[in-house]
C-alpha cells in the first residue's frame, strides 16, 4: 500500500500490537452492538456513541462522527450493518485527514541557516516528557543525526539525573546545571554548546506544569525567549506532550499551553496501555495542531512518528 | 477545583428556573446537561447513565414540594447522589502492625513518588509517627535518586538498594531494617505500571504477598479519561487495595474519576494531592466535594486549613495591641506572613461559598506580598514601631531602600490604616454583626440556598 511510506513491515507490526487493546475491544464493542441486526438504526447509533465516548473520542468529536454516519444513513436510505466498519473507517479517516498534517519523512530535520533544529518539550506532570525525549534522542541517533540535550527541568527531584541517565543510554551529550538552576540559563547553555558542537538537534526538557499555573506558564516564555538569542527562530519545534490516557482535560491542555508558548506539535504517549486511542481521533479533530509522534510502549524504539493513515488502518485492519 | 462541573451544573439548573414544578418534559432537558456535564468531565459513561436515572426517580417522586424550586430541589438531589456515588463516609488509613506498612502502586506518571513523599511527611507531622520510605522502582532512570531528593527534603529516612533489582527483596529488607531500627510506619514506592503488562502486575502482587501491607494505595491521575475505571478495575483484582489516591486536583475542572472509581470498585478515595509542595496534601472528604461540585464551597477546609496556621497567644497579644491602638507596621507584617502560610491566596478563595466561579479567572500571584514585604523591612525598626514617625523624608528613603517608589509605599501607608480601622471595628462585636450584615446584602454574595 503506497501511504504506508516510509512505515518499514516492523513498524507496522510493532503499532498494530501497541494498538490490539485498542482494537480487540473496539472492535469486539461494535460486534455486540450490531448482534441481531441487519441494518443501522437508532439504537445501533445510541451504542455507537457510547463506543465512542467510551473510548475518550470526546462528547463534541462523537457527536459529529453520530451526525456524519446519520446523514450518510438517510442519503443512501439503508445502510447495513456490514457497512457500518467501512463507513466508521472513512469518517474518522475524514476527520483526521482534514487536519493539516506536517509531511514528515521519518527522522529527518529542517535546516535552519547551519544552526541546530531545536525542540523544546512540554507538557503537565506525569505524561512522559522525559522519557519521550529519551526515546526521541535516540530515534535522531539512529538517522546520523547529532543530537544534544539540555536538562532544563531543574524543579522535579531527581529529573536531571533521569535525563543523564538516558544520554548515556543513547550516547549523546548533555548540557545541564544540577537542580535548582534557573532552567532559561540551561536552554542558553545547552544551545550555544550545541552551536559550537555543529549539532543537527537539541533536545530541551522542561518542568512538569499544571497548565493552570500562570506563573509557571509565564516561564515558558522566558525559556523560549532566551533560546531566541542564541538561534534566530528557535525554538523551532515546541513539543507538547500529551498522556493518551489523559481524558477530555487533554483539550483544556493543548489549549491551555498554546496560550502560554507557540505549540506546534503533539505527542502522546501512552498509548499502548489505555484500551482507547480515541483521544487522539479528538484532538486531531479539534485542535490545529498536527499530532507528531506516539509513544506505544515502554523499549526505547516504542515512539513513532504519528500517519494518520496508518493508525486507521491499525485500527481497523 | 471542579469549576467547570459547577458551573456546567448551574446552567443545566438555569433551564429549570421559571418552571413551579419538576415534569418529565423539563426534568428531561436538565438531566441531558447534566449528563453531558458529567461525560465532559471524564465521569465514566455507564456511571453518568446511572446518576441521571437515579436523580430523575427521586426528582419525579419529589415534584410535590411547593416551598422549594425545581431548581433548588434537583440540587439538593444531585446533591445527595454525589455523595452517595462518592464513597458516604470517610475512611482512615490504617497503619496497624508493627510497622505498619503502607504499598503505594498505579500507572506510569500518576505520581507515586510524589505522594509517597507527602504521605511521609503528613504521617510523620502530623500523626508523629517514625517513618521509612522505601525505592522499590527499580526500573524508571533515577527513581530510586528521586526519592531520595525527596527524604532529604523531608529530613526522612529513604530505604534502598541500588544492587539489588528484585522489588520484592528490598521490600522485605527494608521491613527487616525498620524493626530493628524502632519505624513506626514504612511506605514503600512501587514503579509505574500498566495493568494489561502482566509480568510487571504479578510483580507487585508477589511484593504485597511478600510484606504483608496494613494499606494498599491505588495512586490515579485525576485528569484520567474513561480508561480510569477499567485499570482501577485491573489493579483491584490483582492487590485487592483498600484506598485510592486522587493527584493532581490543582488542575483545572476535572475529576470525573473521583465520582466513578468508588462506585466501581467500592474503595474508598483517602487522600487528594493539591500541588507540588511537600504539604499539600489533603483527606478525601466526599461530602465537601459535594458541596464544591454544587458550588457551596469549601467551607469546612477553610476553617481547619486557618486554625492549623492559627497561634491563639500572638492573636491575643494582637488583639490587646489593637484594642490599645498600637497596631503596627511589625504586627502588620505578622499577618501579611500569616497570610501566606495559609497557602496560595487563590486556593483560600475558592473555598469560599459563591467565590469559585468569581476567581475562575483570576490569577493572584503568590508572590503578591512581595513588594509590601520589602517596603516594611526597609523600615527602621523605630519606624516600624511608630509609623506616624514616616514622612515624606522618610517615604523617599523607604522607597528607594526596597526598590519602589513613593506611590507605593502610599499604597501600603494608605493599605495599613484601612486595615487598623477594621481591626478596631472587628474587634467590637456590635460591629462585626454589622460587618456581616453588610456582606450579606452584597450582590451575588450568598448562594441562594
């Protein structure tokens, strides 16, 4: 299948078993609901939306994708139950594609004038930040690309030393002024040291912030601000990491902290151990922002960059 | 807390207002927003079913109430559901044993760590109790370090082991190591992990086997969507835990897990945390989760977070030096850091009736004391003594030594004799009834009830 791109035979083997919790009881879920019937009716559409709910899709999403199958019901008079995965495949494939994308090739980065392409990540507490930077580091590793972090979440006991642990499992440096150090001065550090290395990337890990925490947020800004100085335009990427088991404050989220900085990419991890996956039908619908990369275990090659079309078919293959 | 639930509640109620009695009709349209309010709000979609059956029975069977409004009467019913749903009654931890053993588990990022700290410190401040932390996550880079940090912060012991890779080996040193060294309590930390990864879930029952806990905590995000419910389930049928803990409530308007998880598991919710701060940590209390889901605020925290900051000699000593108007600049600064000690401001504000949604905008920043602060610490302490001494002389000085300008130490002049003239009146109870009366009439002030 020609969109599977870049996706090698692995790849897709290695989404399709994160997602078989998704799938099993997605799809176990519609085969109940369509016992005993022949065609789509209202209570196959009442337990559809409960489906849909269920699985963290979002009452609004659910509510369009309902309206979208009753309109396509009406149109063709009948639809039969046996068209209803087909149908379901399409609308939710519409919504996701109707999101501008970012065409991404894999691993590979944007130049930016000879300076390094810089990633800051962000996110509230507890949804993997760390630990998908980690994973994101040694992804650029393994497409020749070098790679610098920056230990900026100077709050967290203990999160410097969880960060140097993962440069040294990846092998790549790290810049980074113990705890307690004012994160904006490590982003400074570690981008002009990234300069003077002719680094491909930098890597900057923040702190944990509840998204309603002004004062917190504010201090995005000042971090953003600084790296500015070091390198026109950057950061070029700021990465807001989601948890996909996360349920509809995952929005309040994304909101939330595209107020504070320019959020440009989503990344949700977790997404092998939650049975739902639908948060990210949602966010994809509602939000602007493309989502990049998903986590869907715990080895380090379990982060991917997120295909839309991909993911559908994983879902209802 | 929970405003955007509150609020969505009083919406759904304002379909009700201008109707004299609770039909099927109108009863219908209400409980459709409260159910949409429930699912937005993560509350699990059978849950949110069976609340709305239930409020709509005992609306219908209640619409003979005369004195009371629809609106008012289906409060009052949600009311009573919610707490129901919630768990009724209170619930201790249990630390029977010697020690007694406390097994924190859950998923990955709900914030174990984090609690195990708090709970470290609350049972060691406030119960007295000798306690243990133990690092059984032996997998998460720099876990075992994390908590560590954490024990020092809290001046508490931290137990672990960094050769050693079996959790259920340390678990059971660690015990041994607390007998023999006179730990009343041991908590013990457990690594993140998901409740369909089977190895990682027999683990941690073979580590509860092996250590016998009093308390077996399930530690849950409170931003979980619907899956919430289905690893609560996982977890319960595999350590059987007796209470759960609800983190990160000092997000914003969620917490629909908190009204799901008992009624599916039937375990209670004993803790809460609300921050990143070593204290802040909370006991579950449903029925004023109740209230602050129905906007009656909290009124009931407030007054105990207050008497905990609370020094009965200094309030005398305060009260004497106001009767004798002597209040000044240094017991002005006494309350400004009393103040402080009772929390974030915002926090203390939405605990009272009616302010929750009133604050939902806006943001106090807990650094708003700040520039008082350095104004009066630029003050001589003769000056501070005897503020009618502050001239304009001595305004420019104070100004200049606390990096303002003379607007603002004004401000403050200005800030400090309003402040004396109601403590003279507050501290005359003739007054104070006045003072409340007062308040009542306020716009908007009182909730309605």
């Amino acid at each position: 299948m020609a969109f599977f791109g870049w996706f090698s035979k692995e790849k897709k083997e290695d989404l399709d078993k994160g997602l078989e919790k998704t799938k099993q009881s997605f799809f176990s879920k519609i085969a109940r609901v369509l016992v005993g019937k022949s065609k789509v009716d209202s209570e196959v559409l009442d337990n559809l939306e409960e489906i849909l709910i269920s699985s963290d899709v979002g009452v609004e999403t659910t509510l369009k994708i309902i309206e979208r199958i009753e309109a396509r019901v009406s149109r063709d008079k009948v639809l039969g139950t046996d068209e209803l995965n087909n149908v379901l495949r399409e609308e939710i494939a519409a919504l996701l594609e109707e999101n501008n994308a970012l065409n991404l090739n894999g691993f590979d980065l944007p130049k930016h004038d000879g300076n390094p392409h810089v990633i800051m990540v962000v996110g509230v507490n507890g949804v993997g930040k760390t630990t998908t930077i980690g994973k994101l580091a040694h992804q650029f590793k393994k497409a020749n690309q070098k790679v610098v972090l920056g230990a900026a979440d100077t709050f967290r006991a203990a999160a410097v030393d969880q960060l140097i642990i993962w440069s040294e499992r990846v092998g790549v440096p790290i810049v980074q002024q113990g705890m307690g150090a004012d994160p904006a001065s490590v982003a400074f550090d570690a981008l002009q040291s990234a300069k003077a290395q002719n680094a491909d990337v930098v890597i900057i890990d923040t702190a944990g912030r509840l998204h309603n925490k002004i004062n917190l947020m504010n201090e995005l800004g000042k971090i953003k601000r600084v790296m500015e100085k070091v390198i026109p335009g950057a950061p070029h990427e700021i990465l807001l990491v989601l948890d996909g088991s996360t349920g509809q404050n995952a929005f309040e989220q994304a909101k939330q902290f595209s107020l504070a900085t320019d959020i440009n990419a989503l990344a949700i991890t977790k997404l092998d151990g939650t049975a739902k996956g639908g948060v990210v039908i949602g966010i994809s619908d509602q939000m602007k922002i493309p989502v990049k990369y998903i986590g869907i275990g715990e080895g380090i090659d379990d982060l991917q960059i997120f295909d839309k079309n991909q993911f559908v078919d994983s879902l209802f293959s | 807390m929970f405003e955007n639930l509150t609020d969505k509640f009083e919406r759904a109620f304002k379909v009700l207002k201008g109707h004299g009695q609770i039909s099927e009709i109108n009863v219908a349209e209400t409980l459709k927003e409260v159910r949409k309010a429930l699912l937005d709000a993560d509350v699990n979609f059978k849950t949110a079913k069976e609340f709305t059956n239930t409020v709509k029975e005992k609306a219908l069977g209640r619409d003979v109430l005369t004195t009371v409004s629809p609106g008012q009467l289906m409060t009052k019913i949600c009311h009573e559901e919610l707490v129901e749903l919630m768990g009724g009654n209170e619930v201790e931890i249990n630390l029977k044993g010697n020690p007694g053993i406390v097994l924190m588990s859950g998923l990955q990022g709900s914030g174990k760590t984090t609690f195990t700290g708090k709970l470290g410190n609350y049972l060691k401040t406030k119960k007295g109790k000798k306690v243990l932390l133990v690092a059984c996550d032996v997998y998460r880079p720099a876990a075992i370090d994390q908590l560590h940090v954490l024990g020092e912060q809290l001046s508490i012991d931290v137990y672990s082991n960094k050769e050693e890779k079996n959790p259920v080996k340390i678990a059971q040193d660690a015990i041994v190591h607390a007998r023999s060294n006179g730990f009343n309590v041991v908590i013990v930390d457990t690594a993140g992990r998901l409740a369909i990864d089977e190895q990682m879930m027999d683990e941690i029952a073979r580590v509860k086997e092996a250590i016998n806990p009093s308390e077996t905590l399930f530690v849950v995000d409170s931003m979980t969507g619907q899956d919430a419910v289905n690893t609560a389930k996982a977890f319960n049928e595999k350590i059987n835990f007796d209470g759960v803990v609800l983190t990160k409530l000092d997000g914003d308007t969620r917490g629909g897990a908190a009204l799901t998880i008992k009624t599916v598991v039937d375990k209670p919710i004993k803790f809460v945390g609300t921050g990143e701060k070593m204290d802040a940590l909370d006991v579950f209390y449903p029925k004023r989760m109740a209230d602050r889901i129905l906007g009656m605020g909290d009124v009931v925290s407030l007054v105990e977070l207050a008497q905990e900051h609370y020094n009965e000699e200094e309030a005398r000593k305060l009260q004497k030096k106001i009767s004798k108007d002597q209040f000044d600049f240094n017991d002005f600064l006494a309350q400004l850091q009393q103040v402080k000690k009772m929390g974030n401001v915002k926090d203390l504000m939405g605990m009272i009736p009616g302010m929750g949604k009133a604050m939902k905008d806006v943001e106090i920043k807990d650094d708003a004391f700040k520039h008082l602060e350095a104004i009066i610490t630029s003050m001589t302490p003769h000056e501070r003594a005897n503020p009618g001494l502050i001239n304009v002389q001595r305004k420019n000085r104070i100004a200049a030594g606390s990096g303002t300008n003379i607007q603002e130490v004004n401000k403050l002049m200005k800030q400090f004799e309003d402040t004396k003239k109601m403590m003279k009146m507050m501290s005359n109870p003739k007054n104070m009834m006045q003072m409340m009366k007062q308040m009542k009439n306020m716009p908007g002030g009182m909730p309605g009830m």
